[in-house]
C-alpha cells in the first residue's frame, strides 16, 4: 500500500512539473544575449560560481563566472543542458528569470555581441 501512496506522490510531482513548464511562453523572435541573462546569474549564482565571490570549487567546476561569459568549465559537453534544467526547475526563479534563462539557451546561449559560445 506504501509503494502505491509513494508512487502516487510522484505521479503528482511530475504532472507539477510538466504544469509548470507548460507556463513558459514561446521563445522570443530574436535570440536573446547573455546581456539579458546577466542579472540572473549574478542575482542567483555568482555566491557560488565565481571565484571572487565564494570558494565553491564543486560548484565552480560545473561553471566559474569571474573571467565573464562565456563561463569556464569542466563539462563543455553538458553545461547548456545543465544550465537549461536549472532554468526551468530551480524554485528560487520568478516565472519571467525562468522564460529569460530558458529562451537564452533554446536561441543558442549567444554572448553580448550574439555569437555562439565557445567554452574556456
């Protein structure tokens, strides 16, 4: 009976989910820049991943912000997916820094100048 109460909580927590996914609008037309993603990270993760600010190292090892965008990373092949779910699922977000940081990476992660990044 456990297993089935357990599972039902789960089954409502990923219908929350795709809900709450489904609240995001539709990608702007153009592109967005990290300009206008900027005040996100800095707001919500700059504690963490930068250098000059915390002594992260797991954290920073995902993602270090000091030397600016784009970010220096150990994992070049899995941060946009990374930082895509956390977009979308990070509790700490307004409903808009969830579609900003969301519509950033679906239009290509692109820096102020609207070039791909290219990982350090």
């Amino acid at each position: 009976m456990r297993l089935i109460g357990s599972l039902a909580v789960v089954a409502v927590i990923a219908v929350g989910v795709q809900a709450e996914r489904a609240k995001l609008p539709p990608p702007p037309a153009t592109p967005l820049r990290y300009t206008d993603v900027a005040p996100i990270f800095e707001k919500h993760c700059a504690g963490c991943h930068d250098a000059r600010r915390g002594t992260n190292a797991a954290a920073q090892a995902v993602f270090e912000m000091s030397g600016g965008y784009p970010f220096a990373t150990k994992r070049p092949g899995t941060l946009l997916g990374d930082l895509r779910h956390m977009f979308e699922n990070r509790g700490s977000l307004s409903q808009n820094e969830k579609w900003r940081g969301v519509s950033w990476i679906a239009g290509g992660a692109r820096d102020a100048e609207g070039r791909p990044p290219v990982w350090r």
